[in-house]
C-alpha cells in the first residue's frame, strides 16, 4: 500500500523547510502578543507561541530578505 499524497507533501515540506527559523528573517521580541513570541521586523512573519516557528520557518519576503 502506497502513501497518499498528502501525508507525501507533509514529509517533503519538513525536509524543505525544517522547524525552525529561516535565516533570511530579522526577528524581534514581541512583549504585546500571546499568540506568538517573535515577528520578523522586515515581512511581518510570526512564530506560533509554544507550537513552532510558524511563518518564520520559511523564507522573508521582507524588504532585504526577497525571495
């Protein structure tokens, strides 16, 4: 029995794109929010507080990190 295709997508996506941090991000504290810890200050990318690193595991499509 093979795969389906989805659960395919999900292993290539975390072998693309692990859980963690994409370097292209400049990320700072956020003190205001409860839903997450840190926002990149170039695209707006959050992390998911006590899940992972959310949108920022991606690359920055901020102003110097265009991707």
């Amino acid at each position: 029995m093979l795969p389906n295709r989805e659960n395919i997508m999900v292993k290539v996506e975390e072998i693309i794109y692990p859980d963690k941090k994409h370097p292209s991000h400049k990320t700072r504290i956020s003190l205001d929010a409860s839903s997450y810890d840190e926002i990149c200050i170039l695209c707006g990318a959050t992390d998911v507080a006590g899940y992972g690193w959310g949108n920022l595991k991606y690359p920055c499509r901020g102003k110097d990190g265009e991707s």
